[in-house]
C-alpha cells in the first residue's frame, strides 16, 4: 500500500498561479477526495499526481519515493477518466489487457489476471465485445477493471460518475466503494458533487482556488466545517450576522439581528466581537409551547414538500431570509403568511469570525 | 531517475525528428520549386531584378485577356453549378422521389472524372460532326449553337463541378433542423419565399465555401479550355503553352504567370475565409429535415428535374463507353462494334494503365504517412516547427496544379540549384511526389478531424497503463485514426488518377498516366484509345468509391 505524500505543490499555468502551495498526505488504503467548485485546481493537481500535468514546485512522492520527474508510464498509476476512455478499436477483454502486456507478462498470467478483475466487475459476460456496445456504466466499469489489474500503487479517478445518469450514479459510487476495500489500494478521487464525496470517501479536501480549506472526514466537514466557504459548500447553510457579547456573569452570548439571543459558554474566553453563525437549515427547530423555550417568531414566505422532508423559506423580523427544513408529515398545514415560533439547536451551530474565515467553536 | 530522464529526451527527440524531417521535405518540395519560381519571375541573368515579365503580360491584351477570359467562365460556372447543384440538393432533401441512392452515387461518379475527359464527350455529342449535332439538323434541319469557345467551357465546367456543389449543399442540409422550417411556415413563410428567406440564409456558409471549391476548380483547370476553348485561351492555358511552347518556351514568362495565378488564388482564398467568418454559426439538428410526398405535376416536375440533371451530368461518361466498343478509324466512327479499342489501348498504352495504379499508389503511401505524422504534431505537439509545417502542407490546396508542374520543371531539371542533387524531372519519383503534394491537404484535413475526435484522455489512459508515448502512438492513436485517414486516403487517390494538370507537364513516355494518355490520344485524333482508356478509367473510379463506401461505411462523400 502506497502513502501519498505533496509538499508544497506548486502549479502555473501561463503565467497564472493556479495552485499556490498545497501540502496534502493521503494515508496507505484510503480512499481521499479532492471536492470543490469547477476550477478551484482538484483536477489539475489530480493530473500533476498522475504526471500529465508538469510541476513547477514542491515534492511529489510515493512512499517517500519522489516521483515528480517520472514519466506517467512510469509511475505504475491506474486511472479512471470523466469520459471513460476505453479504447474503441479493442474488445474489453484487450482493454484491461492492454496494460499488462506492457508489463510484458507470461501470456497465461495476462489472460488470468484480466479474467479476475472483469469478474470483479462483473463483466466477464461482455469480455469480447467491443465498446460501442456497452452502455456508460458498463465502460466505465471496464476503465476501472483496467486500471486495477496493472495491480497499480495507487488508483486516480477524475470525476468518474459525473457522465453517468443519476440513478446509475449511485449505484456506480457503492461499487467503486466495494471495490476499492477489497483491492484495499490507495485512491484518490476528484468530484465536484458533495454529496457523491460524503457517500465514498474517507477523507475529504475542500479546495477553492487551488488552496485546500479542509481536509477531514465527511462528518468533520459536515459539522465542525472549517470555515465560511465549506459550511456552505458541503450540505446547505444559513449564514447571520451576530454580535458576540458576555453578560453580566461573563457568560457569552450571541445576539442575532432580530434580538433573539443564545447562550453560547463554549467561546467564554473570547473578548466581544462581531461574528458570523452557520445554522442549517434541520437545526431550526419549530416550537409550538412557546411557555419554556426561548424562540423567536418568523413568517412562512415559501414552502417546497419534498417527501421525506418539507423545505420552508422564512422571513425574520429583522426581514431576512433563512431556510428551514422540517421532516414531513401528512398533518402538517403551514401556508404562506403563517406566523411560527423556531428556536436553534445551539449544539450544532458554527460560529465564525467576522471575516468567515475561522471557525470560532473549534478554538480551544 | 537518471535513466527515465535520458529516455524521455529520447522521445522527445522522436517527434522532434519527425518533425524536422517533414519540414525539410516540404522546403525541398514546396518551398524550393514555389520559391524558385518567385525569382525566376522577377530576375534575369541579363537584366538582374526586373519586373518587365510582369508589365509584358499586363501591357498585351493578347495576354491579359486570358485572365479576363478565365474570371469570366470561372465566374459562368460557378454560378450556374451553384443554381443546379442547391436546386438539385433541396429537391433531395425537401422531397420524396425513388432512386435517390443510385441518383447520388452517379453524381459523385460524374464530379470525379477528369473534366477534360466530359468536354472531349461533349464535342462528340454536340461538336460540329457530334451525333446530337448532325441528328437535329438531319431530322428538324435545326442548326446547334456553337459549342467551342466560352460556351463549351462553361457547359463543361457547369455540369462537372455542380456535384460537388450537391455535395456540399447536401450535407449542410442535414444540420438544418426540421423545426426551423415549420417555425417558418407557422410564421406563415412557405415554398419559394421560405427558401430565399430562411434556408437559403443558413446554407450560406456552405454555398460560400462550395462557390470557392468550384471557382478555384474552374479557374485552374488546363485541359477543358485547351480541348474545347478553340480560339478563347484561359489563363491556364496561356501558362502552359507559354511553358510548352515550340520555340523552346519562356520559362521566366511563364514563371510570372504562375506567380500572378498564385496570388489570384491566394487571394480569392483570403477574401472567402473573410467573407466565410462573418456567416460562421453552428447548428446542430436534432430531427433532420423530413422529406415530403409530393402528388401530380410537381411530382413528374421533381422527377423530371432530377433524373434529367443527373442524365446530363452523366452523359458524356456513358456516350464514352458506348463509343469504347465502337470500331472506329482515327476520329471517325465506323459501324459495327467491337474490342479493338480496348485491345489496342492495352497494347499501345498498356503502361499507362500501369502507371496509373503505380504512381498514385507510391504517392497515396506517402500520403497516408505524412498526413499521420503532419495532423499528430499538428494537433497534439503544437509548436514553432509544427505551426510552419501546419501552413506549409495547406499551400498545395490553393497552387494551380499547371504551376506546380512548372515549378518542379525548373526547380528539378539540372537538380537543386543546378547541383545535380535530386535532378528527379522525367523521372517516376517527380509524378510521385507531386501527386503526394497536391493531395495532402485533403488527407491532413480529413485525418486533423478524426484525431479531433480522440480526446487527449484515451492517450492518457494508455500512458497511465505503462505505455511509452511511441508505443501509445502506434497501438492507440493510429489505430484509431485509420478509418478516417483511410477514407480520406481513397478519396484522394480518386483525384489523384484523374489528374491532369500537373501530369501532362512532368510526364516521360514511360510515366505517362492513363489521363495523360487520354488527352494525348484525343489531341492526335485516336478517338476509339481514348473511349476505351477514359472507360477503363471509370471502372478505376467506380471500383475506388465502392471501396471508400466500404470501409467509411457510408454512401454518402463529405469534402
């Protein structure tokens, strides 16, 4: 197994520095995903990884060994494309045969070796057929098959489902996972889909403009984001100003813009600040006994039903916007112009610098 | 780590070579003979740098007249293909009729003979002793307009070049998408006022870029002028008998020419990309146009239409093979039918038939190769050297085939630079390499657009599989390049045996192609060779497109 290892990547593209200095490890097995936004450098430095992009700074290694001034067929890589890139004019059989016999391997052991990983995939029924033949899926099964029976040190993948039909997707993200645990190789994944990143990975980088603003676990980004730009990129958010103030017995509190206050202990030993707070939309919580919570009164601008939960869009006093979102139920009867109390789940909010770029409730 | 690094200049040094090889092949073979001209048009031993080959010419109508002679028929034809060859393309498109199939595989037929071949028919139909001719004026004493001259050239040039037009026509009507039309006549524009207003504007960058392939046809093409002009002399024809005359001929003079017919196509080039840009848009249909049924006289009327333009375009072919199994005895047709011509073509001209698979076969390999290397570099290896040899290979596509044969005439004869080094004039080689010159625009083209269609990504892929970039190439990016090269390979080994222009200059007797024979048979009156040659010549045609359409896998020839 292969440990992954970036110092200081540096990457320029005529002229432009598209990825600054990027630092990353990647542990032996794990499956890690560099999600962000189109052109915030995921694939670019994807392609570094793999060799087709040139490095103009930093060390890239495997296992301690530098690899930057290998030559891509040299870096014993498999990699799986956007657009599957099966090569039209061979069987699928020839296709996941094609690296082994640049290993230059005993005929029988190619044969036996694409034979294995087509049943991985569950392909073996489709071994001589051509491509055009095959649905999407189906190649980029293939693709895959091919990039792991070159028994490679680690397995690149470059949005791999993202040409794939939505149900498919889902379907594809759980086999790639399977897959993955089983070979037990070193992967690494590039998605802009947040939701495909939380379902794979183990590890996850959000990156914008070629620096990473996180790198943790999908439930650590999801609850204890980093800063501004990934609270409201993984999952949605709702963003308030506040103004953080201590009370006469130095306890703190953030005081929203519509007034209503919540006690928040955990940032004691900061001084009084403005802030910024993330609340998603599942941690407003709607109280009908108004008698022994403190809440605060909205009005109901907008209401989606989405099934399992209903999506509502209300307006504060303070005549801003937020989202809330509520499990559904066959009883419930809220229209537009309704008045409700909501109260927060104070447990699961983020609170932020003035600037967004530090999480506050992570400072110790 | 040290080791990877020498082999990866190693390969570098691979394309690097490929490219460096190219480029010097096309500075000795296009540059050098191109070049070599420029200074012979402007400098004499005698005088030093002059431009009196240039004011000679513009001063004597007797000369300038021919450029006034060639813009005139070129223009003439052009736009009566242009009539024939949109009106015939919406009948296809627009209308449901039998035999369209059959229909469009005879028009392809008749744009890829050698014009001269359909105006050595066309005198035999309607010259002054043609079977049209003489039927009309036996039966109804009704006396022919004169088919020599202008006329005759524009009668040619018409019916041989508005295929092309069709083709064009034809294919840009595929992207028009049906709804456009019913938009149009929900906005109640319909029939004759809907093609002015809606189909004709989107066709547009099309009929332009058609317009261009035609004029530039026409306006380089020797033979037809030469055989049924009489005493109209196009611009062409003056440089070749300037060239060829019997006085010894005025290289310099005709240099000049040649120049002055380099930059009118240059620019002529120049004015249509200009013009073609300010019409570009895309379009993409998602339900092609549907044809429609049509019922009573607009139903006879659109059969009437478009069997009796492909009759007639077809024609001249068929009155030759008819006459091949004539006897005959010098230019007169005697009764009775036979072999003979055949039996004395394959004696007397037995090389030629040879020659004609021989030369464009050497020619189409170098082709194929070139194209490969020239198209890989071009679009995946884009520097300095590549962007040059890019330009380079697209000059042959706009220099008149008459001043490519003289060129190398001149450039070759006493070898570079009088050097003795490649003195290849009479020689198989000269014909091989001229052919590959001209036609590798075509080929490059065609294979830039398959290599387009392989994204960067399948190459990777090979490459992350341990595969070296050469191996890649080889085992990948060829492979999958080949059908399209292959076609656009077929399609120019087509033009290539039909070729006159360049042949009939640089042609010994014992590299004489078929089409070279045929023009020399016509011109001593051997009219039986010629039918049988221009016959044989057909079935090489017919035989190559079934073979295009075989491995293409399509019936249809995008240009």
């Amino acid at each position: 197994m292969t440990l992954i290892k970036i110092e200081h990547a540096k990457k320029v593209f005529d002229n432009t520095v598209v990825i600054p200095d990027l630092n990353i490890t990647i542990k032996e097995g794990a499956l890690f995903t560099l999600l962000g936004p189109s052109g915030c450098g995921k694939t670019t430095l994807l392609r570094m990884i793999a060799g087709f992009n040139s490095i103009e700074g930093g060390d890239f290694s495997f296992n301690e060994k530098r690899i930057n001034d290998q030559e891509p067929s040299r870096r014993n890589i498999g990699m799986v494309f956007q657009n599957y890139a099966i090569f039209p004019h061979l069987t699928v059989r020839e296709n996941v045969e094609f690296g082994l016999k640049q290993r230059k391997l005993d005929k029988k052991i190619i044969r036996e070796r694409a034979e294995k990983y087509l049943k991985l995939i569950q392909m073996e029924k489709f071994m001589d057929r051509k491509p055009e033949q095959l649905s999407g899926g189906q190649q980029q099964r293939v693709a895959l098959a091919r990039a792991l029976a070159i028994n490679p040190d680690v397995l690149l993948m470059d949005e791999p489902l993202s040409n794939l039909d939505a149900k498919l997707r889902i379907d594809m993200r759980k086999a790639i996972r399977e897959i993955q645990r089983e070979v037990g190789i070193t992967t690494v994944y590039v998605t802009h889909d947040q939701e495909e990143a939380m379902a794979i990975s183990d590890q996850i980088a959000v990156m914008k403009d070629g620096i990473v603003q996180q790198v943790g676990s999908p439930k650590s980004l999801y609850h204890r984001p980093s800063n501004e730009f990934v609270a409201s990129f993984i999952g949605r958010t709702n963003m308030l100003n506040a103004e953080l103030k201590h009370n006469e017995e130095g306890i703190a509190e953030l005081h929203l813009q519509n007034d209503f206050t919540i006690p928040y202990p955990k940032l004691n030993h900061l001084d009084d600040q403005q802030v910024r707070i993330s609340i998603r939309p599942e941690d407003f919580i709607r109280i009908e006994d108004t008698t022994s919570v403190d809440t605060f009164k909205v009005r109901i601008e907008d209401s989606v039903y989405l099934g399992l939960n209903t999506e509502y869009v209300v307006s504060l006093t303070d005549k801003h916007h937020i989202q809330v979102t509520e499990e559904s139920s066959f009883d419930e009867d809220l229209n537009v112009g309704d008045r409700v109390h909501l109260t927060i789940n104070t447990n699961k909010i983020n609170v932020y610098c003035a600037d967004g770029l530090t999480n506050l409730s992570e400072v110790k | 780590m040290k080791n990877t690094k020498k082999v990866n200049r190693f390969r570098l040094d691979i394309w690097g070579i490929a490219g460096l090889v190219i480029l010097i092949t096309y500075l000795l073979f296009l540059v050098y003979p191109v070049g070599n001209i420029l200074k012979q048009s402007f400098y004499t031993s005698e005088l030093g740098f002059s431009i009196e080959n240039f004011s000679k010419f513009f001063s004597m109508s007797y000369y300038s007249d021919t450029l006034f002679n060639s813009f005139k028929v070129s223009i003439t034809a052009t736009f009566f293909a242009l009539i024939i060859g949109i009106l015939l393309a919406y009948l296809f498109a627009m209308f449901d009729f039998k035999g369209k199939k059959f229909l469009r595989i005879l028009i392809i037929i008749a744009s890829m003979s050698a014009p001269f071949i359909g105006a050595y028919s066309w005198i035999l139909l309607l010259g002054r002793s043609g079977v049209i001719t003489s039927f009309l004026s036996r039966i109804f004493g009704f006396q022919m307009p004169d088919i020599y001259g202008f006329s005759g050239i524009v009668l040619v040039f018409t019916l041989q070049l508005f295929p092309l037009i069709f083709l064009y026509i034809n294919g840009a009507f595929k992207s028009i998408d049906q709804s456009i039309l019913e938009a149009a006549e929900g906005m109640g524009v319909t029939g004759i006022s809907r093609f002015f207003k809606v189909v004709l504007p989107l066709l547009m960058p099309t009929v332009l870029a058609g317009a261009l392939l035609v004029f530039m046809r026409a306006f380089s093409d020797f033979g037809t002028p030469m055989l049924i002009g009489e005493g109209y002399r196009t611009f062409p024809v003056l440089i070749y008998t300037e060239f060829i005359s019997e006085v010894g001929g005025d290289a310099a003079f005709a240099s000049a020419l040649a120049v002055i017919a380099i930059v009118i196509a240059l620019s002529i080039f120049m004015l249509q990309q200009v013009v073609s840009l300010r019409f570009a848009f895309s379009m993409n249909a998602l339900h092609p146009v549907r044809t429609k049924k049509v019922t009573g006289i607009k139903k006879v009327l659109v059969y009437v239409a478009s069997y009796g333009i492909v009759f007639t375009a077809v024609l001249p072919q068929l009155y030759l093979v008819y006459t091949s199994f004539q006897n005959t005895s010098g230019m007169v047709f005697q009764s009775g039918y036979s072999l003979d011509s055949y039996l004395e073509a394959f004696s007397r001209m037995g090389n030629s038939i040879f020659n004609t698979v021989r030369i464009p076969f050497f020619a189409i390999i170098l082709v194929i190769l070139f194209a490969v290397f020239i198209s890989y570099l071009a679009v995946r290896r884009r520097n300095a050297v590549t962007s040059t040899i890019d330009s380079l290979s697209m000059i042959p596509y706009i220099v008149p085939g008459t001043v490519l044969g003289i060129a190398y005439l001149t450039s070759y004869n006493t070898g570079i630079g009088g050097s003795g080094i490649l003195s290849i004039t009479g020689t198989t080689m000269i014909l091989v390499i001229s052919f590959a010159v001209r036609r590798l625009p075509y080929t490059i083209r065609s294979s830039v657009a398959s290599l387009h269609q392989i994204s960067p990504s399948i190459e990777e892929a090979a490459q992350s599989l341990g595969s070296s970039k050469l191996n890649t190439f080889f085992r990948i990016t060829v492979p999958m390049m080949m059908p399209g090269i292959i076609a656009g390979a077929i399609l120019s080994w087509i033009t290539m045996i039909s070729e006159l222009s360049t042949s009939i200059l640089l042609y010994t007797v014992n590299t004489r192609t078929v089409t070279v024979a045929i023009y020399t048979e016509v011109i001593r009156g051997n009219y039986g060779i010629a039918a049988a040659l221009s016959t044989i010549l057909m079935i090489f045609t017919v035989l190559s497109l079934l073979l295009f359409m075989k491995v293409s896998g399509k019936d249809e020839i995008s240009l």
